[in-house]
C-alpha cells in the first residue's frame, strides 16, 4: 500500500494529515484554557495585609518587654461596659526589630537608646500600623514616657487587665511556616513562603520577632510569636528555617489579642507545613 505524502504547497493535505492536524489543534484549544484555569485556582492569592507606610499614626499605652516589645492599648469596650485590650507589637524601621541596648533601655534601629526603662509604664508611640487577620504591629518612629501614665479602667474579673497572661497547663506540638510578623502581616506581598526566605532571613536576622504560621486543614490561620523556653531570643536560632514548614514544641502562653510560644529549638524538624496539629503533648 503507498503511503500519504504531504508537499507544503498542496492546496489540500492528505486525509491521515489532516485527521492528526485537527485532533491536535482541538486538544490545544482545550488544554490551553484548561491550564490556565487550573493555575489560576491553585494559585495562592493576594495577602489583605495592610502596612500604613506615609499615614503616622500615634498611640498611647503601656510599654511591656517580654518577650516582645507591646504596646498594650484601650481598644474600646464590650456591650456591658468592660474595658477590651489590644497588644501592638512594637518593631523597627526597615528589617530591624525595636531592640534592648546595651546597659538597659531601649532603642529603634538608628535612634539613640532611651536612657530609662520603659516596661510597665505609660508611652507615646509615634509609627505606621501594620495589620492582618486581626494582628497588629507598628513600625515605630519616636517613642516616649508620659509623665502621667495612661491609667486603664478596672476590668471586671471576665477581663485581664494588661499585665497579665494565660498559660496552657501542658507542652503542645505546632507545625507551621516559620517567618516574621512584619512583612507576614503586610508590609511584603508574598510575606511567606520561599519566594520571602531571603526577606524572612534579613528581618530575623535583625531582630524582628520570628513567628510560626499554622493554617488548618479548613482554611483557618493561626499565629504564634516564637521565644526561647525562658524567653530569650531564638532568632539565630530559627535562619535557616525560614519560609520553611516545622514541627516544634514547646509552652503556650496567651498575652491578650497573641499567643507566644515558649519552644524548645531541639524539637524543631521540617515538616508539611499545611497541616494544624495544636494540643499533641510532647515529650
């Protein structure tokens, strides 16, 4: 049987050529689109985090220092009158966090150190807001003591008042993203994953306060600041996981609007970092 041949400059293509021309053109046609839905669906969105770069924003509340520099701030109140606090954690301008210098005191990055310390009193903080997801941080400008400090109406026994804490009983196992709450919460977009390693990295390095990221298995998001077993700082400690999923234990504490974890680095393994696992007790 002789075989079908094809000269380009025939009007007309030979049946088997053309049979094999159509079908492949229709699988295009469907494919293409096909492609294009499937990555547009699987495709992570836009963060709504909002970073009020230009808009200063001045506050006034109780400075605390540990683990983290707060702000503690009257927020409003809630339908029978009781004070709602707020906690505003406190970083620096650029990828710095809001330091402890050297012979006490503190200090945003560039600015001379504050001569008195500041925890458990009365401040001013002038700075841009950051927020998502119902976190708050501020990137702070200027910040000083009151003379008088801001006194807060006495919360009822259903309210701490801002110098208190809740502690689980129990050590707990977390899996989650290890990144920072300053570009996480919206001064970066992505401010996760490995695109932001390089970004993460830089902020922890200088000395923003590392956080966990545990998302769900239904979508929910929740975010945990991370400290060493007796506060100290674990930034040094966390670089290299940056952007990366972890498994990590250590104790809860919950300080009004945030939680803190207490780890302990030795548990830190690289896992799925899709996967909620809150409440798991470790050894």
């Amino acid at each position: 049987m002789q075989e079908e041949f094809y000269i380009g400059w025939q009007t007309e293509a030979p049946p088997s050529f053309a049979r094999v021309v159509r079908r492949s053109v229709t699988g295009l046609c469907v494919l293409v689109p096909l492609t294009a839905i499937l990555i547009t669906y699987f495709q992570t969105g836009f963060s709504n985090g909002t970073f009020e770069f230009g808009k200063k924003t001045e506050l006034e509340g109780i400075f605390s220092e540990n683990p983290f520099p707060f702000l503690t701030i009257e927020s409003g109140k809630d339908a029978t009158g009781n004070p709602v606090f707020q906690k505003i954690l406190l970083v620096g301008k650029g990828k710095f966090g809001f330091q402890k210098a050297e012979g006490g005191g503190w200090r945003v990055e560039g600015e001379p150190a504050f001569a008195e310390a500041m925890a458990g009193k009365g401040v001013k903080v002038s700075g841009f807001l950051i927020y998502n997801d119902g976190k708050t941080a501020m990137e702070v400008e200027s910040i000083e003591i009151q003379e008088e400090a801001k006194e807060f109406e006495k919360p009822s026994t259903v309210y701490r008042p801002p110098s208190t804490v809740h502690r689980l009983p129990s050590a707990v196992q977390l899996r989650g993203e290890i990144t920072d709450p300053k570009c996480l919460l919206g001064v970066m977009n992505p401010g996760q994953g490995k695109p932001h390693r390089d970004c993460a990295v830089r902020c922890l390095a200088g000395g923003i306060a590392p956080m966990l990221k545990v998302t769900g298995a239904s979508g929910e998001t929740e975010y945990y600041l991370l400290a060493g077993a007796n506060g100290e700082a674990l930034n040094d400690r966390l670089l290299e996981y940056a952007g990366d999923g972890v498994q990590i234990c250590g104790r809860l504490e919950q300080q009004d609007d945030w939680w803190v974890l207490y780890a302990d680095p030795a548990t830190i393994r690289r896992v799925n970092k899709g996967t909620l696992n809150v409440g798991v007790m470790c050894n």
